[in-house]
C-alpha cells in the first residue's frame, strides 16, 4: 500500500534537508492518498491551490512513498 507525506526544503532552498509534517509522537504523517494530505494541509494552512504540482511551486510537496 503506497502513502503520501508532506514535505518542504526550509527556507525554500533545496539543498536543504526537507521538513516532514509529523504527529503528535514525531512520527512520519502519512496519507492514504494525495487527496487526503491536501485536505489535511486545508485545514491547518490557506492554500495558494489544490493542484499538487502547483503546491511544489510554493515550496509545498506532497509525495508518494512506497
């Protein structure tokens, strides 16, 4: 089963190390699908779109795992 996580680099610079969206025991969020992670990000955050590749363009990755 394939999840997806939340990601950014900090500060926008990409050579940075990413920062994940974790719970409340800092553990990796995970999502059943893309939908389900953008609908988390609605909740907590006013977002500049719905489209996933639109988000990468504001610092914002939502990424399949395996």
């Amino acid at each position: 089963m394939s999840s997806y996580t939340i990601s950014r680099h900090p500060e926008g610079v990409t050579l940075n190390r990413r920062e994940y969206i974790l719970d409340e025991n800092d553990d990796l969020m995970l999502f059943d699908t893309a939908d389900k992670a953008m609908d988390y990000l609605s909740e907590h955050m006013d977002l500049p779109s719905r489209d996933v590749s639109e988000l990468e363009d504001h610092n914002i990755i939502i990424e399949k795992v395996d």
